[in-house]
C-alpha cells in the first residue's frame, strides 16, 4: 500500500488509536520500572543466581509493557470515541 492510499481496516484503526506510541511509551515504562527493582531490591544482595532475576525481570517487562500498551490504547478509543460523538 502506497502512503497516497487511503488507510482502512486494521491499519487505520491502529492508526487512529496511535498503538505504537503507546507501545513505545509503555514498554519504556515498564523497563524504567524494572530497572528501578532490580536495582533496589537485587543488586544490593541476591540471594539466587543473577540469571533468574534476569528472567523475572523479563517477564515483568514484558507483561506490564504489554499491560500498559492496553490501557494508554483503551484510553485513546475512549478519546476518540468522544470525539466523534461531539
């Protein structure tokens, strides 16, 4: 599809609900949040291998980037769901 056509369907409703900006801005959340427990709670004294932090703190990422990029996207079709109701 060439940028001069029109969008529609899937591209134009991930267009519209900006998801990538909202992936982009919640996985930074999510890895700034990560690395704020790491640093608090396993760098001064792991009890375990670094490795399984290292996992864990893979999978927090993960799912609260994911977590997040649901919210900011739900909040974006709440706005535009307002805006073409006015």
């Amino acid at each position: 599809m060439s940028q001069s056509e029109p969008q529609s369907g899937k591209a134009a409703m991930v267009a519209a609900l900006n998801v990538p900006r909202n992936a982009k801005i919640g996985f930074v959340l999510a890895g700034l949040f990560t690395a704020g427990l790491f640093a608090l709670f396993v760098l001064p004294g792991a009890q375990r291998p670094i490795g399984f932090y290292v996992a864990l703190a893979f999978v927090l990422v993960t799912s609260l980037g994911g977590l997040l990029t649901a919210l900011f996207t739900a909040v974006s079709a709440v706005r535009l769901a307002r805006q073409v109701e006015s």
